[in-house]
C-alpha cells in the first residue's frame, strides 16, 4: 500500500495540443500550442501529501457536415479551447488538510461543469464576466467546506489554498487564494502573478517591515487568507493579462519556492526539455534542498502565431 500511494503522489500528467480552425471563423484559440504538465510529491518530512493539482481542458467544436451554403460563408471546422491549470495546498489536523484541497478542486470542477454557458473566448466583457464567476465559485467552495466540517467534527478548522490559471487562445486569468503562487517566465524574466495572503506579506505591504524581510519572518506561513470553514466572505484576488509566445506559466505551493529561490526556478525553466522533464526537475531541485514540505507544480508553455501552427 505505501509504494501505491507513493506512486500515485508522483504522478505526472503531460499534453501538447492545437485548436484549429480549417476554414472561416478563425477560433481563439486555432493559433496556439498548449504544452503542459503537472507533478505533485510527499516531499520527505510529512507523512501524507495534502496538495493537489488538477489539468484540464475544455473544448468546443463546430463541423459542417452538409450545407447548400456558398463556399467559405461558413465554417467547415472550428474549434475553441480552454486549459484550467491550478493547485491546491490543503491544511489542518491528521488528514483535513488532504480531504480540503481534494474536496476544493472536485467541487471547483463540479460547479463548472453545471455551468450551462461556459466561457471560451475572452473579450473585455466576458474576461470581467469570467473573473466574476471565479469569484463566486471560490465562496461556494468554502461554503461546501464549512457545511462537510459541520457534518464530521475530526475535519474542523481544515482548510486549502487555491491558485487557478485558465487560458483561452492567448488570455489567461488568475484567481488566487491563500499563498501558493503563480509564476510568468517571460524573456528570462520570473514575474509573480499573485502574492501570497500571509501576514509577512501583509506586513510588508503596510510598510511595517521591508520586502526582504518577508521570507525570514516568522509569521511568513500564518495565512490571511484561505479557502476554509471560517465565517465571512473568502477575499480572492483575480487578474487577467494577454499571453505572448514563448511565455511560460508556473503554479506551484511553497513546498517549492520555500526550498528554492526564485533564481534557480528562473534557471531550471530555462533549461532545454518538456515541460514534464521540467517538472521534474523542480521537484527534485526541493527535495535536495531539504523537501520540508509537500511539493506541487503545474507548468504550461504557450507557443502563439505562427511559430504555434
């Protein structure tokens, strides 16, 4: 039983894939190349994994099949897609923190697969209209929380961190709470998407201590924020930004950026490989650093234009 679980911690999941349009009503998405994979591992200190990652893709398609319609006036073929990317770092006593993150991600799948008009492309209107609905959905997964620690008293207190990266065509979204993080590797340069809901991180923000601070400070792991069984409204950050090519995404929980610096993850990205060799890679990078702490990553790379086809 234990090298099963064992293997299971160190799954890794990979997929390259194009949607395309073959004629007309050019898709979003029909210009880029979606390269991404994801790993998750125990780490070598705690003795359960309580992270989670999930990747998924959502497609429509459109094919004519016969039309008396003149040639190009409509499509023969088109096709949207949508990629979610997003880990979870649970927490809590004995297994809730596990049973937290695990619970935040099926409900968060649950919620948008009941969603009847699900959003493929992203305009100014609709990336507003999809930011909203990522907020609402995040209140109902604590709420879904809140209501299974009610009904079993061992999972009081439990609660999970939640980064979410949707990409539509060359738009990404972020919804964010808690302190796992979302990273954009661009020209060699690592930028955080989101910043951690800490109180060293609130700290910093008022002025009370320095940036530099924040990493050896002791309150650097008390959370301000978190998907939970709290009462009140859960705050969730929420950002949009357009993709270019050869754009990197990176979503990881602290098992990684605790044990390594954002210098060698900016290294490590650059290095030749899949995006699942990748992966790999950084996992082990936390692991030799001491591994402390459960280790999650996703990583997804955008090739758009031309050089995407």
């Amino acid at each position: 039983m234990p090298q099963q679980k064992k293997r299971h911690e160190e799954r890794t999941t990979g997929v390259e894939a194009a949607a395309r349009s073959e004629s007309g009503g050019v898709a979003a998405s029909a210009q880029v190349v979606v390269e991404v994979s994801g790993l998750s591992h125990r780490g070598l200190v705690r003795e359960n994994n309580e992270d989670h990652f999930l990747v998924s893709r959502v497609d429509r398609t459109m094919q004519t099949l016969a039309s008396n319609m003149p040639p190009g006036a409509v499509p023969d073929r088109s096709e949207d897609t949508v990629y979610g990317m997003l880990v979870a770092d649970g927490m809590g006593g004995h297994a809730a923190g596990e049973v937290a993150s695990r619970t935040a991600i099926a409900t968060l799948v649950d919620l948008v697969l009941r969603t009847p008009d699900i959003i493929m492309r992203l305009d100014e209107h609709y990336t507003e209209e999809a930011l909203l609905r990522f907020e609402r959905r995040f209140q109902e997964i604590a709420k879904v929380l809140r209501e299974k620690a009610k009904a079993d008293v061992r999972l009081a207190g439990m609660g999970t961190t939640m980064t979410l990266a949707c990409s539509a065509g060359s738009d990404l979204i972020v919804a964010h709470v808690g302190d796992s993080r979302a990273y954009l590797l661009r020209e060699r340069r690592l930028q955080r998407l989101t910043s951690d809901q800490t109180m060293a991180q609130f700290l910093a923000d008022s002025g009370m201590i320095s940036q530099d601070e924040i990493e050896s400070h002791p309150m650097r792991h008390v959370l301000t924020g978190a998907l939970s069984t709290g009462d009140g409204p859960t705050d969730v950050d929420l950002t949009a930004q357009r993709l270019l090519n050869g754009d990197q995404v990176l979503l990881c929980t602290d098992g990684l950026f605790d044990m390594v610096s954002d210098t060698s993850i900016t290294a490590l990205l650059q290095q030749p490989g899949s995006t699942s060799e990748v992966c790999q890679r950084l996992v082990t990078a936390a692991l030799e650093a001491g591994g402390r702490d459960n280790v999650t990553v996703v990583l997804a790379r955008f090739r758009i234009g031309k050089e995407g086809t």
